[in-house]
C-alpha cells in the first residue's frame, strides 16, 4: 500500500518536499507526496496573511487527489495567528475537505500543532528554539509556544525574511546558532522552528554533541503524520533524532 500524503505549502518552499520524504522512506512503507503551494516569498505578517487567505483553494485542490492525510506545512503563518490556531486552521481545512469527499476525509495535521505535540513526546516543558525569522516573529512563535505550557529557555533568530534564503541556510550558520545558545536550563533543542529551514542533516550530529533530544518542524510533522496514520512513530537508526528514535 502506498500513503498519499497532502502538503499545502509555501510557494517559495523547497525544504518540506525533501525533508519529509526523506524521513518518511526509512519507515519501510511507501508514501507519495502532493503538493498544492499558496503565494508566499516574504516572511512578514502580510505575506503571511495572504498565504493564509489562500488556504481554502489550497486544500481543495488536495482533496482532487484523494489523500490519506493532509498536512498544513507552514509553521508560522498559523503560529502569528496566536496561541491555539493550529486547531481552528486544521478544523477549517477538514471542513474543505469534508464538503469536497463523498466520504470521511482524511487527518489533517499542521506544522505547528505537530511541534507542539513532538515536544511534549519527548516530556519536556522547556526548550529552545532556533528560527530564521525576523525577532518579532520568533517572539510569536515563543508567544505561541507558552500558550500550550512549553517555556522558551534561550532562542536565536536568524533576521531572514526573504524564503528562498531561507532555504539555502548552510549547515555551518545552523551550528554557528546552536553554539549561540544556553542550553543549561533546556530539556530538548528545536534545531529548526520552520519548516523551510534545511536541518535533518545536522538533527544526530547536533543531539551527540550537545546531549540534548533534537526535533525540527519537519521530525515533529513526521511524526505526527505516522501517529495519524496509526503507525510506529520511529524511523530506524534514529537518523531523525529522539523523536523519532
């Protein structure tokens, strides 16, 4: 059998499409990825604002492929909205889809509830966060992180608007932030609070070395999706880190 998934993404992003099928191949089964893009280049509240609007589109262009899962794969554009709007822009694209099937539609999980749920597997209360965002975003995300009762200990923002830069952060910027943080009070790292910025090449390396579980926005939605499909939520040879160990 082979599990369609459904990623309405950024039109800019070139990260999810390659993160989550990287993960996702370990597993042993088979999974294909759809994709329907909203415009987004800008990282800002109005680029932000405009994807969202055009969500509905997104996820009815999805549902024409009839998936087995959909995955809302934009982490800040639902966490500038404040703290518990992964659940109404998961409601709301259920709703899509339920009008579009003839029968029951399929999960829908979002990037930014799948981080949530990802920190708390790991049973950790504090973390902290690496973003790429400019610091007024990053602060919502830490706004909307302390909504769900998850303290953000230390965080560095990287000042990058522009998407497709983001995408092209190498993996010495990525460490050269880690070592920025303080790590003392923290009870796992999340290497990547975006789903756009490139990390799973570094989430093993940065765990050994600093001793501290590593997730991502893209191990968490992974997770998420496997837990939604009522798989083993792992991945051999812990190539994604504790979360997925």
């Amino acid at each position: 059998m082979t599990y369609r998934v459904g990623l309405i993404v950024p039109s800019s992003n070139t990260t999810m499409e390659t993160e989550l099928p990287a993960i996702l191949s370990t597993t042993g089964c088979d999974f294909s990825f759809h994709s329907s893009r909203v415009r987004m280049t800008t990282v800002s509240p109005e680029g932000l604002s405009e994807m969202v609007d055009e969500t509905r589109r997104a996820a009815q262009e999805i549902d024409d492929a009839r998936c087995d899962i959909v995955v809302y794969a934009c982490l800040i554009a639902v966490m500038a909205k404040g703290p518990g709007a992964h659940r109404t822009a998961e409601r709301d694209i259920s709703k899509v889809l339920s009008a579009c099937e003839s029968g029951s539609p399929p999960p829908v999980v979002s990037s930014a509830g799948a981080l949530i749920e990802g920190i708390r597997a790991l049973n950790a209360r504090r973390v902290a966060i690496i973003t790429p965002y400019i610091t007024p975003l990053t602060e919502r995300v830490i706004t909307y992180l302390a909504g769900a009762g998850i303290e953000v200990t230390d965080s560095v923002s990287l000042e990058i608007s522009d998407n497709l830069e983001v995408g092209r952060i190498g993996n010495e910027r990525l460490l050269g932030a880690v070592s920025q943080l303080s790590l003392n009070e923290a009870e796992a790292l999340v290497l990547s609070a975006c789903v756009q910025m490139p990390s799973l090449a570094l989430v093993q390396q940065v765990q050994v070395e600093y001793g501290l579980p590593v997730l991502t926005a893209a191990t968490a939605t992974a997770r998420q999706i496997l837990d939604s499909l009522g798989m083993s939520p792992s991945v051999p040879n812990a190539v994604a880190g504790a979360l997925l160990a």
